[in-house]
C-alpha cells in the first residue's frame, strides 16, 4: 500500500477499536471477540511486516532514525497486545496479562532503547511496586515483580500521592511546612517497599485533583 493508504488504514482501524473498547468498574468487558482479534492481529502482524520491509529505505532517506524505528516498530506490536488485553474478559486476568506486557516493555526499554541510560518509570503504585499490595484485592501481581532479579534489584521507588491521603501525623506535619511541594520519608506506605512519597499541596490545580 502507499504512505497514504496505510495512513488511512490504520486510522480507521484504531478509530474501530477504539470504539468498541470499554474498561471500568474494575471489571473488562469481553468487546473484542475471537474473529475480530484474529483481524486486529492480521493488520497490525502485516504493519510490522511492510516497516521491517521498508525499514532501509525510511532510514537511508532520512525519513527515520534508527530510534524512531525502534519506537515505531515496538507500538505497532504493542497495539497487537492492546487487543488481546481487551479480548480477555475476566478482570483479573486481564490485569495480571496488562502487568506482564508492562514488565516487557521495561525489559525493552532498558536493555534495548536506553540500555547505557538511567530510566525513570512513571506509573500506578500498583503496577510498579516491588512486591503485589496486600491490602488490594484488584492487585495480582506487578510488572516489577515480574522482572529478572537483577533489574528488580537495581529498581528505586518513590510514590506520588495527595495530602488527603496521608496518613494524620503525616498532614499535621505537612500543614507546617512551606511551598507547593515538599518531600518527605515514609517507608511504611502499602506494603513498606517504596523509598520515599512525595504528597502534593497547593499546587495551582489543585482543586482540581482533589479527591471528593
């Protein structure tokens, strides 16, 4: 297909997904079946297949770097694990499935796209904590978790959080302290693994954000 055409093709199929893709209430609701996910997975199979075809030329014509490729290249795959996490219907599992391929993306991101840099992961406590949270029964377990030790190991967590959500002798600490944000040690938040949290206030969104 030309430029244009793929262009046009794959907006129509990420405007069909998108579509009938639906996820809430800690519960998945099975959109996609079989047929369709064999399709999804066709289009974005061939996608794959026409890039890596074409890969020398959108370089050697300066149409691409070797890193956007790579970028590109690993969204048109990851597309393909999008469908299959709306394909499952058991919450649970769904959950577990959306951890793992989140632990595959570290591992790529470490070892392959910055694997001479440090990487800063940003996510849900729950998906990055070193250990499943104990006191959340919509928690399997984690995408760090599911990393090779000696990734886990070289991992430092900080958790971001609001001031309602400290714990009081925390807030009364916090009413005293000055400026829009602070940081402060608290190793015991969840199950005690992360380092630090960092708690917001007065920030200019504040209001905004702030939990009803």
């Amino acid at each position: 297909k030309t430029d244009t055409a793929m262009i046009n093709a794959c907006e129509k199929v990420r405007a069909r997904f998108l579509n009938k893709s639906r996820y809430s209430d800690y519960s998945v609701s099975k959109v996609i079946s079989i047929e369709e996910l064999k399709n999804y997975i066709k289009f974005y199979s061939s996608l794959s297949d026409s890039l890596k075809s074409r890969k020398q030329v959108l370089l050697s014509n300066n149409l691409l770097t070797e890193f956007q490729y790579k970028i590109i290249q690993h969204s048109v795959l990851d597309k393909i694990r999008n469908v299959c996490f709306f394909s499952i219907s058991d919450f649970y599992k769904a959950n577990n499935y959306r951890d793992s391929i989140m632990s595959q993306n570290i591992l790529w991101l470490v070892n392959d796209l910055y694997n001479d840099k440090k990487v800063i992961l940003w996510g849900h406590d729950a998906h990055i904590s070193k250990k499943s949270v104990s006191n959340d029964k919509h928690t399997n377990i984690s995408s760090i978790e599911m990393l090779p030790t000696e990734i886990k190991n070289q991992i430092e967590t900080i958790s971001l959080d609001f001031v309602e959500r400290a714990p009081k002798e925390i807030r009364k600490r916090i009413d005293k302290m000055q400026g829009n944000t602070f940081y402060i040690h608290h190793p015991d938040y969840m199950n005690g693994e992360f380092e630090d949290v960092i708690y917001f206030k007065n920030t200019e969104d504040y209001e905004k954000y702030k939990l009803k």
